[in-house]
C-alpha cells in the first residue's frame, strides 16, 4: 500500500489529475475536509474548485513519506514537502470504503524542525 500511497499522494501535484473533477470527484471522499497550511479549514467543494483552478504541474516534491495502517480499510500517512524553500508537514488519511481508494483527510502545517530530508 506503500506505493499506491504515494502515487495518490503525488497525483495532487500533477495538473494532469487535479483538472480532472472525475478523478476528484472519484477520490476526495464525500466527507473530505482539509486544514491548510493557512490555518483554515476547507471542506471538499472549496478544495475541488482550488485544484481546478490550477494552470500546470505544482512544482512540489515529497520528502521523507511514511505510511501506517490504522484499522483495516484505513491508511494515515505522513510526509514533506519543500515549496519556496519553506518546508510543510503534511498528514493524510486514506480509506476503502469503494474503488479507488479514497483520501479523507489532509493537513498541512508548516515546519519549523530541521529534518534531513530524503525524496521519495
């Protein structure tokens, strides 16, 4: 599941997939809720119309990714990201309620800790 992961994780940084409502639709589960980097909360329609609105590729890399399974059907993942040369700690939580896997969960904090960081 490690992989699966981490292509899904990497799949919202690349304009191919986040232009897609579809593949939104399809993969932000219908309870999905987002707390951003900004502190704010943003529930899945606010977060779809974001992505929609993005005009190529986010120049993000993933960084030190790790990936847990919680109870059966149920993922939590950690990673970094590096954009502007601030670093984001970001946390989500999968589940497998249908096909595809969904994401219903996502945070991102800023990060204050120096880490070594190792691409994913």
């Amino acid at each position: 599941m490690y992989d699966k992961l981490l292509e899904m994780e990497k799949s919202f940084f690349k304009h191919s997939f986040i232009s897609d409502r579809n593949w939104l639709d399809a993969v932000l589960h219908k309870e999905f809720k987002e707390c951003g980097a900004s502190g704010e909360i943003f529930g899945r329609g606010e977060v779809i119309a974001d992505l929609l609105l993005c005009g190529g590729d986010r120049d993000i890399k993933i960084y030190n990714f790790e990936c847990s399974e919680l109870v059966s059907g149920c993922w939590m993942v950690h990673y970094i990201t590096k954009k502007g040369g601030k670093k984001y700690y970001r946390t989500s939580i999968w589940v497998t309620e249908k096909d595809p896997i969904q994401l219903i969960f996502h945070q991102a904090s800023f990060l204050k800790t120096e880490i070594n960081l190792e691409e994913s």
